[in-house]
C-alpha cells in the first residue's frame, strides 16, 4: 500500500527521524519543503502481522511433496492459495520451461487458470511453490530475478539428499527465510 501525505510545511528533523523505524521513506518529492510525501507502509505492517511465518495444511505440504517426487528428474512448480496466511489449496502448474531439469515456467494460460480458480473460491495467492531436484532448497540467482510475487511465499523443495521444504520472500534482491508452520 502506498500512501501519500502532504505536507504544507517542512518536516521537523526530529519528527523525520521518527518516521524512519516504521515507515521507509522512497520517494520525496521537493528538497526542503516537503510538498508531498509517499512512504511504503507495507514492510512495517507486515512486521506488526508478523509474517515472518506461514501457515500450511498437512494435505498440501504432502501433496507438494508428491508433485515433486512425481516429476523428478524434472522441477516441478505450481501455486499456493487460501486465507488469513493460512495456506489451504494447491494449484499444481505444468512446468513448461525449455531445460525443466534445472528451470522452471508456468505458461500465462495456466497461471490464469490458477488465478481463477483462486478468486472463485474467495482466496489469495499465498505462495509460488518449486524443485530443485539435485540442488539445496535455498533461491537461486534466476529465482530471485523471477520472483515477481513480493506478497507470496517462496516455498522450495529440495529432493537431495533427503526431501525437505523451506519457505522465503523474496523482494528485490533480499532473501528472507520464513519458518513453516503445520495449520
Ligand atoms: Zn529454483
């Protein structure tokens, strides 16, 4: 969320600094007078939601296991949805990249498909979920650059050694781990 503010006089130096813990600041508009403000609010809310966790049912934990298993040697992929961050739904997606041993992409049909299915049923995108079928279940270079859902949960599955599911947000080129909780 984006919100703008305007200010018809220059903002205290001290009641800036207060600005800064909560609120980032990424656009002024006008040195010295701030004619208009816009501060990103949506880090500082989540923090205060505490999103630092999701939420997932046991079904779709074991059935992006399955998908997973199903698919080696390829990567599979699909998409996590639900309600008040709890993750309840599972939209497996066809894996349609070029190398799908080492990448993946979901064509724009089933992603719309996916997104439909998602708004008839009331719930939101959670979560993008991936393989790495050799590889440890942490975001590689190309899944950071294509990390276009700021707001979803990044779930990876690694199947080496052993099967195990981590989950991260990814904005920008920031990483953050986020802890898995049984729903
Ligand atoms: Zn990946």
């Amino acid at each position: 969320m984006i919100l703008s503010v305007g200010f018809d006089k220059p903002i205290p130096a001290a009641d800036r600094m207060q600005l800064k813990p909560t609120t980032r600041l990424t656009r002024r508009v006008k040195t010295g007078v701030l004619s208009v403000v816009q501060f990103n609010c949506d880090r500082a809310m989540e923090t205060q939601a505490n999103v630092r966790t999701i939420s997932i049912t046991q079904s779709v934990r074991l059935a992006i296991e399955d998908h997973a298993l199903e698919s080696r040697p390829a990567e599979c992929c699909g998409l996590l949805s639900g309600r008040d961050s709890i993750i309840t739904d599972i939209h497996p997606l066809r894996n349609d990249a070029d190398e799908p041993e080492t990448k993946y992409f979901a064509t724009p049909e089933d992603l719309i498909a996916a997104t439909r299915r998602m708004r008839e049923a009331g719930q939101s995108l959670l979560g993008v979920y991936h393989t790495h079928p050799r590889t440890p279940a942490y975001p590689s270079a190309s899944d950071v650059e294509m990390a276009f859902y700021p707001e979803a949960f990044y779930f990876i599955i690694s199947l080496e050694p052993s099967v195990e599911v981590r989950a991260f947000k990814i904005e920008g080129s920031k990483i953050e781990e986020v802890e898995i909780q049984p729903a």
